[in-house]
C-alpha cells in the first residue's frame, strides 16, 4: 500500500462510521415513524423474490441475487415506492430433555411457543448507484427493539485494461453480512434457528462476534465477473450510538483501533453448474476491561466453498462449505486469572447441501465440527453451557424440511405476501468436550437435540 493510501485508509476508518450511523440513524426514523428477501426488493425489480433466491424467498441466493446485492441493491424497472417490508419468525421449540433451567425470563424450561423477531426493513435503490439493506428488530425473548444487519452500498460498473469491472463500497455493522456467498458466517445454512434451545458455547470471532455492535467500511470489486477482491476496517461504536441503535456499553466488543476484514474469492459458471472458491478474515485486538491495558487478540482465517446446479424453476443443488482457523492471544483474559494459558485457538467446519423442487419444497442437511485447545480455566464446568473435559468440542448434525407456497411468478400476493414453514432437527454427537456428563452435572450430548417448528413471513 502505498504511503498516500494509509492516511486515506485512516480517514475512512475514522469519518465513515461517523457518516454511516448518522445515515442509520434517518433510515430508522423513517421506518418507524410510519408505525432478507425482501418484497420490496420484487417490486423494485419487477420480478418474483424466487429470482434472486433458491427458495422463494430467503437469504440462499441463486447467481442473479448475487449480481443484484454486488451492484449496490439498484438493479431493476419495477415499482419505486418507499422501500419498506416487514417480517415475523417465531415458532415451537423442543429439547430432548428439559434444561436446568429456563433459557430467558418469560418462558419454560422445555416446550416453548414463542415469535421470535419482528423486523422491519428498508431495502432498495436509494440513488443510480446506492442501495440499503437496514433491519431494525424486536426480539421476542429480550422484549426489545435494535438495529439489526445494515449493508449500505455504492457500486458501479466501470471498464479499465479493456476488462470490465464492479466496483463498490459497503457500510455495514456484522463482518460477512455484505458477502455474496451463503457460505460464510452471517447468511449461512440453516438460515433460521431457535434462541431457545441449547447451542454451542464456543465461536470465532468472524461468527457473528462482532455482529451489529461494530461499523465497518469495505471498498471491493468484481473483475470479469469472476474474481472478487474486498477489503475494509471494523471500529466498535461509542456508548452513545450503541444506545442510539438499541444496546448498551456493556455490548461493545471494545475494540483496540480497528479490525481489518479481507476477502478474496473466484467464482465461475457453464449452465447448469455454478461454483465458487474463496478465502476470509478478520483480526481484533479487543480490551475486555477498558480499566487496564490488557488484550486479547483473535486472527481468524477461513475458507469456503459454493456449488449450485439448477434446472431453471424446477430443480435447484446448492452445497456449502466453510473451514474457519483462529489464532487466539488471550493476554487480557490470562492476566484477569480467566484461562489457563495465553495462547489457544478453534476451528469451525461446515458443511450444507440442500434440494429444492418448484422452488417450493426443500430437504437441506449439514454437518459440524468445532474443535480447539484444552482449557480447564477458560472451558470451566457449569451446568449445560460448561465443559467437565476443559475443551470446546462439539459435533452433530443438522436436518429441516421447509414448504414454501407463495413467492412465485403466478402466486397469489405477489410481491406482497410470502411465507415459509419448516421443520428442523438439530442432533448432537458430542457438546463442550463430551457425550456423556459433558458439563460436569450429569448432562449428555444427546439431551442438547432439539426440534424446532417455524414460520416465517414477509409482506
């Protein structure tokens, strides 16, 4: 990088989160003051949500969505009205043994009915060249309303070297919510999960460790329609724009400088066949204590991997793969008296493969594996979310069915009404380090499967 480029890097860091928030900030007034696949991303596009998703509606995207979310959200000769949608999850959640205790207030220990999220959206052209995705969410479990994912975009085509080119920038708040790829961490498989029911207690940091309590800019571009190259830098926001968005100072990651974020990926097509291969990270130094001087620094390097092969509306393939490293430097923690060691690390593999028929009917599976150093102190036991064996290991399975009727080209409400329902069955091979008494209070792996009966709308 050149020596003109960094101080202008630097400025970018320090005014873009500034100019994002505050973009946020009138975006979120408007949303509601007048109270994903989007409906209003169809309108603007004159087409069904079933052209830019495999399934109707949803975040798996087919070759066309990719192109539409690259170009800044600005494609399309449709309807332009103010771009708003709304959007409502919830459903039945089931354990194979009741928890100790209940997940959050207001709710049972096993067997809980419950709506999930509400969102509302502002999703489409904003300018020739810029479109926003904003999602502002009432948590049913927390009883609460924040901001959700944002990705604010400027794209354009441009020609240099006789080659063409897209050439874009992204303000967003959640490392991977503006990827094109469903194999990287906040678009991934199964695309919809219960807050209810037990879940793995380690994670990378680029697995939604920063996710909507950091800003972020990255400037990116597409050449020839096959390699794609980003870059950027994440900053944690201040007290008073976490509770301007929704959160509390307890929220921020406390973040020392910035988080570079990279991204380098190939993709290439012969129909009916699609693939692409690429590589991420991120690295943060983050201050859990902003009393004293310690950190703790995360380098997280993954790879991943898409493959789509589709029969027009009729058929559609779609596997995903992602293998995540992080290297973790757990100073802050070590010297608190909060690990056993300074150094440690995790991994986190990934898997997904899912058919769909008529863009209606979909079966999808996936399989995990999260392993990493042994830590006594760090990986404590404590009952259901502690590790007996000092180890993060946990490995299972993933299963759902999902019926979509609406969302087509000849359905009924379109654009307007789309909805989906599905079942999903999580099972549980190994959890925190163990099969059996895996948390040192007499609790198996196998106790942690669960069920989860969904729906999910948008209008």
């Amino acid at each position: 990088m050149s020596t003109t480029a960094k101080p202008a890097l630097g400025r970018l860091a320090r005014v873009a989160p500034r100019a994002a928030a505050t973009v946020l900030a009138l975006i979120a007034i408007a949303v509601c003051s007048d109270s994903l696949a989007l409906p209003s991303f169809a309108r603007q596009t004159g087409m069904p949500c079933s052209r830019c998703h495999t399934l109707s509606f949803g975040p798996a995207l087919t070759a066309y969505g990719r192109q539409f979310k690259l170009n800044g959200y600005t494609w399309g000769e449709g309807e332009h009205p103010l771009p708003l949608a709304l959007m409502i999850q919830g459903g039945f959640s089931h354990v194979s043994a009741d928890l100790p205790e209940a997940p959050v207030a207001h709710f049972s220990t096993n067997d809980n009915a419950s709506v999930d999220q509400v969102s509302l959206f502002y999703g489409g052209r904003l300018t020739e060249h810029s479109g926003a995705f904003v999602q502002v969410t009432y948590s049913g479990e927390d009883r609460h309303t924040s901001w959700d994912n944002m990705d604010i975009r400027y794209a354009r085509a441009v020609k240099f070297a006789g080659t063409d080119a897209v050439v874009g920038i992204s303000v967003n708040n959640n490392p991977t919510v503006q990827d094109l790829w469903n194999s990287t961490p906040a678009w991934g498989f199964p695309y919809i999960s219960s807050p209810l029911v037990p879940g793995p207690s380690a994670a990378t940091l680029v697995e939604g460790g920063l996710a909507q309590t950091v800003l972020g800019a990255t400037l990116y571009v597409m050449v020839h329609d096959h390699l794609y190259v980003e870059g950027g830098v994440y900053r944690d926001l201040s007290d008073r724009w976490l509770r301007n968005v929704g959160l509390k100072a307890a929220d921020s990651p406390h973040i020392n400088g910035v988080a570079p974020y990279w991204r380098l990926a190939y993709q290439g097509s012969k129909d009916p066949y699609y693939f692409s291969l690429g590589t991420f990270g991120i690295e943060g130094k983050l201050q859990p204590d902003t009393t004293v001087p310690d950190k703790n620094r995360y380098t997280d390097v993954g790879f991943d991997a898409t493959f789509q092969q589709t029969n027009g509306d009729r058929t559609a393939l779609t596997v995903n793969a992602s293998y995540i490293h992080e290297k973790q430097d757990l100073a802050a923690t070590f010297n608190a008296g909060g690990a056993a060691a300074v150094s440690n690390h995790l991994n986190t593999l990934r898997v997904d493969a899912t058919f769909t028929y008529l863009q209606t009917w979909s079966v999808g599976g996936g399989v995990f594996d999260i392993t990493g150093g042994s830590d006594q102190t760090f990986y404590a036991p404590a009952p259901l979310s502690g590790s007996n064996s000092g180890l993060p290991d946990t490995r299972g399975y993933l299963l759902q069915f999902e019926w979509v009727p609406l969302g087509k080209q000849a359905s009924w409400g379109r654009p307007w009404v789309n909805v989906r329902f599905g079942l999903q069955y999580t099972g549980y091979l190994k959890f925190n380090g163990g099969t059996s008494n895996y948390d040192g209070s007499g609790r198996s792996a196998s106790q942690n499967n669960s069920l989860f009966l969904f729906s999910w709308l948008a209008f």
